[in-house]
C-alpha cells in the first residue's frame, strides 16, 4: 500500500477528495498532506444544498491536523468554489473541516476534550497554539450547542452571584435547580440580570411565567429583578445566605468588643464553625471562653447562633413561632448587630419560612461558587469574562455532546 492510501484511508477521504502527495520532515517534526480533488469533481453548494455543482475557481487552505506521533500534521488542499445558480458563487464545505476553521474537525475535538480537563494556556502550550485560536473553537461549540438546549421543562432555578476579582466584579447564575445545570451566566449582580436571563430562557423554549420557585439571596437587586421579569415564582430565601449573614452578625459583636476583651482575639473561627468541624484543642479553648467568659456579649451572640440552628430542624408548623420568637429575642439584646439581623429576618419572613415547604437552597449544586472555581481553574489566565461563561456553559451546562464527524 503506498502512504498516500494509507492516509487517505485513516482520513476517511471520499471522492473526490484525495491525497495527493505527501511530505515528512523528520528534522522540523512535521508532517504535510496535500489533498486534491479529481478533474471533473462535482460539489454541493453549501447554501442551498444543491449537488453536483462543478468548481468555478478554488482557493489554497491549510488546517492543522492530529499530530502524527510526536509530529505535527497539516492538510493542505485548493478548495473549490462553485458557481450555484440560485445561491451565486460559493465557497464549498470540506467533510474534514468546518469552513472559516483553520483546524480539522478532529484537531478540535481534541482540543474540546482537553480543556475540561486542564487550563486552555496548558492545552495551547500542549499543542503549540496561541491561545486565542483554542477560545475561538471553544466558543464556536458552546454557541452551536447552546442553540439546541431546551428550556421548556425548567420552573424551578437557583440564583447567585460569584466574585471575579476580590470582590468588585461579579456574575450572576441562574440555575436550573431539578436539572442541576447552569442555564446562564452573566456579568454583574443588578436587577436586570434578571432581564437577561428572560430573554435567554424565552430564547430556548422557556417561559418566565412558569418559572415559579426562585431559590436565591436578600439583595434588594435581586428581589426587584424578580419582581420585574419573573412575577409568578415564589421566592425562598437561600438558608447558606441566611447563615452567612448570621455569622457576619456574631463577628460583628466580637469585633467591636476585642479592644475591651483581649481574650477574643484570634478566635474568630471558633465563633464561626460548627463545633463539630473545630479541632479538639479548638474545642477546648472554645468550652473555656464559653464557661469563664458568659459576660461577654459575643458569647451571647454564639448562644443566640446556637439556638438559630435548631430553626432548619423544626416541622415547618412550628418554624414561624419560632422564627418570631427568635426574632424578639435578638431585638430585645443589646447587642447591635444581631439587632439588626432579626430586622432583616422579618422583613423576609415570608421567603425564609418557604424554605419548609420547598427545601430548595443553592447549596444543592455543592456551592455554586465552587462550581465558578472550577470553571476560572480551566479557564486560568482566561483573559474576558466572556471565556470564563462559555467554560462554565461547557463544564456544567450539560450541553449536548459533540460529535466530531
Ligand atoms: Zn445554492
């Protein structure tokens, strides 16, 4: 067999494409396949469809290919245009290859595989490309399988912000809570996040109006992009935000008493963690400021968080009794800061108390924010935000899977 038909085979070529000739140089680890068509060959007009067109005029393209071995390979061949009758002068699409791609079909899958697993700027340094080119089919195959997700089915989302860059960029997600999918990413954390979200679930066969469980935090940002662009869903206040913010409340008392109580400081996890997750020396020394130190307002705020917890555990006829009572409770302290937590409570008694008939949080997705991580790891030294969103569409939108050829 001559190594033309050996290639041609493994191409999978079909007339009439076929290898020409080849080169290999050994030195430069490299490998060059020139492709041709035979005289008299007839193609498809990629607009319209129609076969049998002959070529007009053809122009010389080149694609990097799958590395033979440790060489690298690259097809050459003069692709032809054809003069269509209803379509005009086209140029026609080669079966190895998608036309405005300097890769071949396989070349990029490849590449798709590899960057869910490693960083782009490894896999461009892998293979020897920039970068840049790598986002250009990344993005090319979240686009085209974007356009085939359906939305139709999704009533029930989570939504979240995450933090770019410590905390002065963010993005917002929306996630489909029963198909544990991201459905959107956006930058920023306003209300019309919300807005774009609509557009992008109406866009894929959704409806705002049957979206009717939003899981997601107290900001007045969200709330009022709820309000606006999503007026049938019923809200239920995320419980790990509800927790952060009690939390921030405790920390708040301790801080403000360190300079009178030498004793708190660098104790500020002891405050935080669940017991459970502390160290058995941290429990102790936890056990010593809680038995020696009850006058301590920051041990009044613990105790207060203690009694929180006991909330998320109660059948939900009891939870708004208590709930109230536990609000009083906090009021009544003297203690500003979980003052101000119970205020904040009541005025979103109602979402937080939905949490007891539809146990949704945002936690179900692990933490999406552990998911963006994830997502800025593959995507590291990923330039634009707009990298960053088509690797968590490719990473966790469940898009449909990519078929090469
Ligand atoms: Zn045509």
């Amino acid at each position: 067999m001559r190594d033309v038909d050996l290639f041609q085979m493994a191409l999978g070529l079909e007339t009439p494409w076929f290898v020409d000739r080849t080169e290999f140089d050994a030195e430069a680890k490299r490998l060059d396949l020139y492709l041709d068509f035979r005289k008299g060959g007839r193609f498809r007009c990629p607009a319209c469809g129609k076969g049998g067109c002959p070529a007009h005029d053809t122009s010389e393209k080149t694609w990097r290919h799958l590395n033979f071995f440790q060489h690298e390979a690259y097809l050459h061949a003069r692709v032809p245009r054809v003069a269509c009758e209803a379509c005009g002068v086209k140029l026609v699409e080669v079966p190895w290859a998608r036309t405005g791609s300097g890769f071949t079909l396989l070349f990029e899958a490849m590449v798709l595989a590899l960057v869910k697993s490693m960083p782009v700027a490894a896999v461009a340094r892998l293979v020897g490309e920039q970068d840049t080119r790598l986002w250009r089919v990344v993005h090319h195959y979240v686009e085209v399988a974007r356009e085939e997700v359906d939305y139709a089915a999704v009533h029930r989302i989570g939504v979240d912000e995450t933090s770019l860059k410590r905390g002065y960029h963010y993005l917002t997600l929306f996630v489909d809570l029963d198909g544990t999918r991201v459905l959107f990413a956006t930058e920023g954390r306003e209300a019309d996040t919300f807005r774009a979200f609509r557009e992008d679930l109406e866009a894929h066969g959704g409806h705002a109006d049957r979206i009717w469980e939003v899981c997601m935090d107290m900001s007045h940002a969200y709330r009022k992009g709820q309000r606006e662009h999503l007026p049938h869903a019923r809200i239920t206040f995320d419980r790990f935000h509800v927790v952060k913010l009690l939390n921030e409340a405790v920390d708040q008392v301790r801080r403000a008493e360190r300079k009178e109580a030498p004793e708190l400081t660098r104790t500020r996890y002891l405050w935080l963690k669940n017991s459970s997750n502390l160290s058995q020396s941290q429990q102790r020394h936890l056990a010593q400021l809680l038995l020696g130190q009850s006058h301590l307002r920051t041990v009044k705020a613990y105790q207060m968080k203690l009694a929180f917890q006991d909330f998320w555990e109660l059948p939900a006829s009891e939870a708004g009794r208590f709930l109230d009572a536990w609000c009083r409770w906090a009021r009544g302290s003297d203690l500003g800061p979980m003052a101000r937590f119970a205020q904040t409570l009541e005025q979103h008694r109602q979402g937080i108390l939905r949490w007891f008939q539809t146990r949704i949080s945002n936690g179900l997705l692990e933490g999406l924010s552990s998911l963006v991580q994830a997502a800025k790891a593959r995507a590291r030294g990923y330039r634009s935000t707009r990298n960053l969103i088509a690797m968590i569409y490719l990473m966790h939108g469940k898009l449909p899977i990519f078929q090469p050829i």
